[in-house]
C-alpha cells in the first residue's frame, strides 16, 4: 500500500520497514492510566482544579484533549475520511472507493505536522467508527448503508457488467479501498511521528456484547468476530498500539462484567503479535460514566475494567469522557469530587501495585500478569493498610529486551516498543 505515501514518505516508510521504527524504551511504569477528558474548562472557566497528577493520572498540558500524552482524532480530524451522514449525505465520497487516496494522505500529513510535536511520543488514536473495513462486518441499519452505496459506485463505474458480478466489484471494491485507507493512514503517522504509538480506537472487536442471554453468557468472542479479527492481520501489523474498548454494555448484569472485559482484553492480546517480533502494546479505552447515563462508574466497576486491564496485562487503560464532564462549574465539581473520593484512591492503588510487583518478581523488565487468566479474585491492588503483596497468582510478561521466568535475563535484539 506504500505506493499512495508519496516519494519521500516512501522511502521512510522502506527504511523503517528495513531497520526497525525508532523504539521506545522499557515504559517508566507497567501500567499507565491517562486521561482523554476534555477537562481543560473546569481550571480556566470555573476554577475547579483536577488533581490528576496526584492521583497518578497522565493528561496533556493543561488537559487538553490533544496534546503531548495522548492525541484522538476524530472522523473530520484526520485526512477525507469518507461517511454517509444521517440523512444519507456523503462526506469526502462517502465510502473508501470515492476517495482519492493522494488527497486523503496530503491532507493527513498536514493536520498531523500542525497538531503534534515532531517529538511526538504518545498515543494517537485514530477514531473511525462510521462503518466497518471488510464487507461482512457492515450490517445493521447504519452500516449497511454503505454496502447499498458501494453497490451504486460499482453500478455506475461496470454499467456492462451483471448485477451479481457488480456486487463482487462491490464487495472487493469496498474492502481493498478501506483496507489502503487505514494501512497508509497508519503508515503515513508512523513515518512523520514514529516514535508515536498508533492504532485505531476499538480494534480488535469481540463481538461479545449483551444480547439478553442471562442464562449462557460466557463472555467470550462470536466466532464470526474471531475470523474476521484474523482477516485484519493487515492492520495489526499496520499498529503500533491497539486500543480495544471494554465499555461496559447498559443492560450486561454485573456478574458479566469481568468476563467480557476479559475476552475482549484476550483477543486483543491475541492479535497483538500478528506482524511483529514482539507484542503490542494494548491500552483499553473504558469510560467514567455508564452508557446511557451520567452515574460515575461504581468502585465494584472499576475493579472490573481497571483492575482487571492491570491483572491481565495491559500496558494500560484510558479514560474517556466528552465535554459534558465540563459544562458547567457544578459538573465540574461533580467530576472532582469522583476523582478524589473513588477514582483517584483507586488508580493510585492499581498503579503502586503493578509497579511494586514488576520490581519483586520481574526485576523490573516486565509486567505482572495473572497465571490463569480466570482467577477472578486476583487483583494487583494494594492491602487496606496499603502494605504490598506477595504477588504468588501473578507470572511475569517481559519487556521486549528481557527474557525469563522473571525476566531477569537480557535477551539480544533491537528494542522494540512496550
């Protein structure tokens, strides 16, 4: 897909491909937890100051919602990115096939030159959510919409084909356009910020959401998902960074909730190692409030999203919120007075542990991770009192760099991300 990127960004792109993007070391900290928040408003409004670095929480400069940490970009952020709008308008084409893709990456090479640092180190998290990249995974009332529109474009570009052969068009047309359309994407940040981590926002899917079976649900992934998930080896090898989502659905009851933050985290850590020598890193994206609601997640609710991110093995987890959180200044205090009576005592519980653990049992060079995935009473959380653990259900998963049942074995090579 290089081809679209343009002489000089293709030559970046072959040296990388050549001699390794320029990695970032072993992580100051196992596990992270940063703030996607557009908060900056309740400081330079309404003079409520969050105390984030306190509570161990990383945010941008005067937590902006794009900056040095972490940078989102939404579907008009980012190059044309083509969508249907809700009354059928078509934006930048309005599917992958329409849009001229040296157009697309020129613009994008321009937003991502003016918005981020040439030292960019942290996520960039593209936000396309508008419709699926392979064909069978556009259904539903909104997404389908796009196979109707694709198999307009493939009437009106093979007027002498069949109808049965202008769906294959169709159906091939959509997918490699969508395919060259994120792969480049991906490839276009990792050439002008490499030391960035990139990946889209809620891939891998699990398909493991709510359907009213109170009886038999497991929590674990639709099979279909699963295939399709292998279908997208191509954008895994693409990432630097994979950014599931594990909200928490409205209706799941709560003796769900660990099991599908689990599977959801399991298959993520299943593609991570698709094209590359070393895993990627997975960071989780989980909200501060329910779906649906204004209710602050419960502390039941972020052991369940949180801490089990941390236990499984997460570089970390972001929390996401809109600019409702800072709307007014009794929002604000609303969303201060969570962060210092729940949120914040419990991140700085979960952060201490990993950090404490990594150090007992893995020298440092590696993060704690449960020995079985389904112990669901084991946590990396700090005792009442606050003393540390003893770590006995948790083996190591080492850095890139390290080897060994504690890691405590330098292993040759070029340091891949962590």
């Amino acid at each position: 897909m290089t081809a679209h990127l343009g002489p000089a960004l293709v030559l970046g792109v072959a040296l990388c491909l050549v001699y390794g993007w320029p990695f970032l070391k072993a992580p100051e900290r196992p596990f992270s937890v940063l703030w996607n928040v557009p908060s900056v408003r309740c400081k330079t409004r309404f003079g409520v100051r969050l105390p984030l670095k306190a509570l161990d929480i990383i945010a941008n400069h005067g937590q902006h919602l794009h900056g040095q940490n972490i940078t989102i970009f939404y579907k008009n952020q980012l190059g044309l990115y083509p969508y249907l709008g809700p009354k059928g308008i078509a934006y930048n084409g309005g599917i992958p096939q329409a849009v001229p893709l040296h157009r697309h990456l020129a613009r994008a090479a321009y937003q991502i030159n003016h918005s981020l640092a040439f030292n960019f180190s942290g996520l960039a998290v593209l936000d396309w959510e508008e419709w699926y990249p392979l064909w069978t995974g556009n259904w539903g009332h909104h997404r389908r919409a796009y196979q109707t529109a694709s198999w307009t474009w493939a009437q009106q570009v093979f007027p002498d084909l069949n109808p049965q052969q202008q769906l294959h068009k169709a159906h091939a047309g959509f997918e490699q356009a969508a395919r060259a359309l994120m792969e480049d994407t991906l490839q276009l940040g990792k050439a002008l910020r490499p030391h960035g981590l990139w990946g889209f926002y809620h891939y891998p899917d699990c398909g493991n959401g709510w359907h009213n079976m109170a009886s038999n649900y497991t929590g674990h992934c639709r099979a279909a998902t699963l295939a399709q998930n292998n279908q997208l080896h191509w954008l895994w090898a693409a990432s630097s960074a994979l950014f599931p989502s594990i909200y928490l659905p409205p209706r799941l009851p709560p003796a769900h909730h660990q099991a599908f933050v689990r599977y959801r985290l399991e298959e993520a850590f299943r593609v991570a190692l698709a094209g590359h020598i070393h895993p990627l890193p997975v960071l989780a994206y989980t909200r501060l409030t329910y779906q649906n609601s204004g209710r602050f997640l419960s502390q039941n609710d972020l052991v369940q999203t949180i801490g089990v991110s941390a236990a499984l093995g997460t570089a970390g987890v972001v929390l996401w919120g809109d600019l409702s959180f800072s709307s007014s200044e009794d929002a604000c205090w609303r969303l201060h007075d969570y962060l210092v009576g729940t949120l914040g005592p419990y991140v700085t519980s979960v952060t201490k542990a990993a950090m404490a653990c990594s150090h007992q049992r893995c020298h440092g060079h590696g993060r704690c991770v449960r020995r079985d995935p389904g112990q669901r009473e084991v946590f990396l959380h700090l005792q009442p009192n606050g003393s540390l653990g003893t770590w006995e259900s948790f083996s190591c998963r080492c850095y890139w760099g390290w080897t060994g049942p504690t890691c405590q074995k330098p292993k040759p090579g070029p340091k891949e991300a962590t």
